[in-house]
C-alpha cells in the first residue's frame, strides 16, 4: 500500500508572508547599515523591521 504525500510544509499565505517580511528587513538592514557603517546595529535593525512587517502583513494578507 502507497504511502499517502504528506501536504506542503508552508501555506501559499505563510511563505508570501515571510517573503515579504525578509525583503523588508534586508532593504531595512541595508539602509541601517549605510546610515551608520555597523554591521550589529544593521542587523538589529533588519531583524526589527522583519519582525514588525511579518505581524503586519499577517493582519493585511486575506487568507481567503
């Protein structure tokens, strides 16, 4: 007897969620990072704006 496919490790929705949450953390690290020349200050800053864009875009994107 066949073993049955096992579904998709990630909803449509989910992965254009974190898609979208990673651009905006890199375009925010990359800004961060040219504004101030620290690549630890950059990466705080990406990782902030990744965070808050993911919540954001959980609440915008329709799971319809």
């Amino acid at each position: 007897m066949p073993r049955p496919t096992p579904g998709p490790l990630l909803s449509v929705r989910a992965a254009v969620v974190l898609l979208i949450a990673a651009v905006v953390g890199l375009v925010a690290g990359a800004l961060g990072f040219l504004a101030t020349g620290s690549v630890p200050a950059a990466v705080l800053t990406g990782g902030g704006a990744a965070g808050g864009a993911a919540l954001l875009f959980h609440t915008l994107v329709d799971s319809r």
